[in-house]
C-alpha cells in the first residue's frame, strides 16, 4: 500500500510521466484523415502535403474583406495568407476565422463551410474557466485538508466536530 510520503510522491510523479508520455505518444501518431473528418491544416499546407482539389481546415485572422484574406500561423513556418472565396457569413478585419473547403490553388480556398469569432470571445472562454476552475479548487480546500504525516487529503473537520467533509 502507499503509506508514506516518498511513496505517494514516486507514485504521483510516474503517473504525471505517464500521463505526458502518452500525450506525446498520440500527438506524435496523428496524421490528417478525411474519413474521420480530420483534414489538412496550415501545417500540411506549408509542408506541401496537399494539391490543389484536396479538402482543407485553416484557421486564421482575417486582414482584408474584399477580397477575403486570412492571415494563417503555421506551427514551425512564418505565417502565411490565403485568399478564400464563397464565404457565406459577414467578417470584419481582426476577426478569427476557421474555414473548410477545398484548395483550388497554392494559396486559394473555396470555402464550403466556416465559423468566425470576435477576438474578445476566446478571453472570455479563458476567463470563464478559470473563474469555474477556482470554484471547484475553493470547494475542494473548504472540504479537505491536507495530511502533513502521510501526504493524502482527509476531510475537514466542520464545526459541529465530525469529519464528514460534506456541507450542510
């Protein structure tokens, strides 16, 4: 059993490696698959694993409307421009844009699907979950308490005196 504090803490660090390790593992494995509609990104595009006629999935910043230009950021390249055609909702510069479609040329796309969101919208999400992410650690210390001797959590105490750990 894992009674002492060494222990808990090996135990606790081969799992955290583990954990990593396997993350890297399915990241490393991934390649673009239409069948599970999976499609080539900016990545693939810069690396030149895609003609024209394939089906892609760019995500960038919109730089010009008229004609639409999106400005992508490829993982380990400059970032590059694309223009795309067929887009059916209204853009403005500066939004975030992620396009579906097909490659016609090098650096043309012709959209059959996209989703754009204000650049406030994504500090928002971030700003939400950290908000609920403090919540749920403030519940968790309310109810437990850490145990210096073995290096576990025990439930706190409350002020009636029993150990249940639950609010009432």
């Amino acid at each position: 059993m894992i009674d002492t504090r060494s222990t808990r803490l090996a135990a606790l660090l081969i799992c955290a490696l583990l954990f990593g390790g396997t993350l890297i593992a399915a990241g490393v494995t991934l390649t673009p698959d239409p069948t599970r509609n999976d499609f080539p990104n900016e990545d693939d595009l810069v690396a030149s694993d895609v003609a024209p006629g394939d089906r892609v999935t760019i995500g960038g910043t919109v730089r010009s409307t008229d004609p639409l230009v999106i400005e992508a950021d490829p993982t380990f390249a400059d970032p590059i421009e694309l223009t795309v055609t067929n887009v059916a909702s209204a853009v403005s510069i500066g939004d975030e844009i992620v396009v579906h479609g097909t490659l016609t040329d090098e650096w043309t796309i012709r959209a059959t699907g996209n989703y754009a969101r204000e650049p406030w919208e994504l500090y928002y999400m971030y700003a939400v979950s950290a908000i609920a992410g403090l919540w749920v650690l403030s519940r968790f210390l309310r109810g437990w308490q850490l145990d210096r001797s073995t290096g576990g959590f025990r439930p706190r105490a409350n002020e009636r005196g029993d150990r249940s750990g639950g609010d009432r």
